[in-house]
C-alpha cells in the first residue's frame, strides 16, 4: 500500500510530537516479507520508492514490526531498526506512523477499495 511515513523515534528515544510534524515524512509502498539469516526467521517491514526495481528501503528496515494503533487512515507499527548494515550492527526500538495514501497500487484515491476479503 502507499503510506506516508513518519518515524517517531530517533536511535530509540521517541521525538516530541511537534518535531515529528514538521520534520521529513518518506512516501513509498510500504511491504513486509520474511528474512532468514542462520537459524532464525525474522518479520520485516520495508519501504519502498513506488517502481523501484531494486527494492532499496527509502528509510532503514523495521524488524519484527507490530501493529500498536490503527485508526482512520493510518496505523503505528513498532519494531526494531539496525543503527548499521553490520550483522552485529546494534538494533533500538523505532515506531512508523503510516498515513495510508492509496491501498492498491494504480487505484485511484477517489474510488474505494472493492476487491473482495479473502
């Protein structure tokens, strides 16, 4: 889906409320798929710049995101980040606001979504 997305923690401590409205929102598809490194399997949520072939993040991965609120419109998904791209790179709690701007891609934003729940 096309979220706007704010980060409302920076290295794990959570940011006042008015430095996260008037600072950069990161607009993109957002996407979750799972990753296997060694043994383990992890959840991990990804945005991505719409069309991008590469799949490179436009902002750095959340790990096992959890879904915190939902509301009209948006929803608030928390999880870890990796501070770096080493695997011992350290990991803090980071939570994404996520305004939804279009649930399917190519769907105009004016007509609803009437693809049938399965």
């Amino acid at each position: 889906m096309l979220c706007r997305v704010y980060l409302l923690r920076r290295r794990g401590s959570r940011l006042p409320w008015r430095e996260i409205v008037n600072g950069t929102a990161h607009e993109g598809e957002l996407r979750t798929h799972y990753l296997t490194l060694a043994s383990a399997r992890y959840f991990v949520a990804s945005l991505l710049a719409p069309g991008d072939a590469l799949c490179r993040p436009l902002v750095p991965e959340l790990w096992e995101p959890a879904l915190v609120s939902a509301g009209n419109g948006f929803l608030v998904l928390r999880g870890y980040e990796r501070l770096g791209t080493a695997q011992e790179a350290p990991a803090v709690v980071q939570e994404w606001r996520c305004e939804v701007l279009r649930s399917r891609p190519g769907a105009s934003s004016d007509t609803p979504d009437t693809t049938p729940a399965t």
